[in-house]
C-alpha cells in the first residue's frame, strides 16, 4: 500500500511501506494500526436484523449494524452510537452482549484498513420501529437464521462469525 509518495515531515520522495508503517530517511514513522469496530447482531426471537449497504465498499450487500471504533469511546458506547446513528434504535446497554473478535479487512478509498471486529448481540423481545439512516443504509431486512445465506453479506469476518455462532 504505497499510497504516499512523498513524506509529509520532510517532503521528500524517500518514504517507503513495509506492510505495517511507513518511513522516511528523516526518521518519520507512522505506523497504518488495526482499526477497531464493532458488529451488532440485533435478534428478535428465530430472526436478525440485517441492514444493506447504501455505500462501498460491498455497496448492496448485507450488514451487520455497527461500525468504526472513536477516539476515546468504548466498544459498548460505538454501539450505543452506532446503533442509534443507523437505525434509531436505543440500546439497553445491561441487554448487550460481547460474542467473540476476529481480523477483518475494510477496503476503502484504494486503501486495505485492517480491522478487529468485535461482535455482540442483543436480544429483543419486539421488534422496534427502524428508522434507516439513508445516507450510509438502503434498507434493513429481517432474515430467519434458516434462510441467512452467508454469500450475501458484505464482510468476510460476519460471515465466519455469524457460521460459527448459528452453526450453519
């Protein structure tokens, strides 16, 4: 990923990618981290609530609610944020439940971020109205776990993931 071409300390055209950081002959470093995000998997009974991506990367593919980690927000509170932000959906934090991890690559603008998705579920005893945030959510579709088809979801970790956790 050599998306820079020259380094932003010294202007020059010696800085270099290593598949971790990228470095310069002046000795500036910065190093391309693991981004973190969360994944709800929002259950009403033998259903999920998958939402379809109104943008890329996988544009029209399912999704699970969630999204990118901020500064100083802990996963429980992304979800929280996120949750509300895409759906209008409040969470009862105390119903919220931390499933697993795994790595994940998020393709965006030419650039490979590479994730760790943290997964949770929320268990829901009625299904609430949903209110899509159109900008980054085409639709939000309540699939039965028997009719979930794994080739339709967008990211390769919610398809090990949801595999693994529904054993389909």
């Amino acid at each position: 990923m050599s998306t820079f071409q020259y380094c932003p300390h010294c202007g020059q055209k010696t800085i270099r990618w290593d598949n971790r950081k990228w470095s310069c002959n002046c000795g500036f470093t910065l190093y391309h981290n693991v981004a973190g995000a969360v994944a709800v998997m929002i259950r009403h009974k033998n259903e999920i609530l998958f939402t379809k991506r109104n943008n890329d990367p996988h544009k029209d593919k399912l999704d699970l609610a969630g999204g990118f980690v901020d500064p100083e927000e802990s996963a429980e509170e992304t979800c929280k944020r996120e949750l509300w932000e895409e759906l209008k959906l409040e969470v009862d934090l105390a119903s919220l439940r931390y499933i697993s991890s795994l790595p994940n690559i998020y393709l965006y603008k030419g650039i490979d971020y590479h994730t760790l998705d943290l997964f949770f579920e929320y268990e829901i005893p009625e299904k609430p109205e949903i209110i899509p945030e159109l900008s980054e959510i085409s639709e939000t579709r309540w699939i039965p776990i028997q009719e979930l088809r794994l080739e339709d979801l967008a990211f390769d970790s919610q398809k090990k993931f949801l595999q693994d956790y529904l054993k389909i």
